[in-house]
C-alpha cells in the first residue's frame, strides 16, 4: 500500500477548542465493560478521556468519508494482504 491510500488522522489534541471557543459538556451512559475498555485505553496509551473520544469521532469521520468516497476499509497485514474487512452501521 503506498501512501496516497493513507489519510492522517488528527493528532491528540489538535482539535482541543481554543482560548475564548466555546465548548459543550457531554454525558454519556455505557456499560461497565464499555466503560473499563475506555478507561484501559486512555491508560494505556496516556490520554485523557476527553482525547480518547476526540480520536475516536476523527477516525469514524475519517472512515465514513472513505466510505462515502466508495472506498472499503480494511485490516491488512504486514505483506499489505487484507486480512479482515471492517463494517461501520449505515
């Protein structure tokens, strides 16, 4: 695969809003499993909570727009061999 096939995806933190912007709050309800997953991530990787999301909403904006492009989005393995297709909801 070469990189005209790749799209860089926001770093952590490039969307943080800027002095003076406002923001909105958001409560969100998941299940213990859910939530243990986010918190094992976020550790994982040293993000906030806050940054996990943010990376999560840019990656589906990211999928979905390959999608709408007409592209499929996949797992490929070191030889660039497709080794599991990735399905998003309508």
């Amino acid at each position: 695969m070469n990189a005209r096939h790749l799209r860089e995806v926001p770093k952590l933190g490039d969307e943080k809003p800027a002095a003076g912007m406002l923001t909105k709050r958001l409560n969100v309800n998941m299940s213990v499993e859910s939530y243990s997953e986010v918190e094992r991530l976020a550790k994982e990787h040293r993000w906030t909570i806050t940054d996990l999301i943010r990376l999560s909403i840019s990656l589906l904006k990211t999928a979905y727009d390959a999608i709408r492009e007409g592209n499929r989005l996949a797992v490929v393995n070191k030889r660039g061999r497709v080794i599991k297709e990735i399905l998003l909801p309508s």
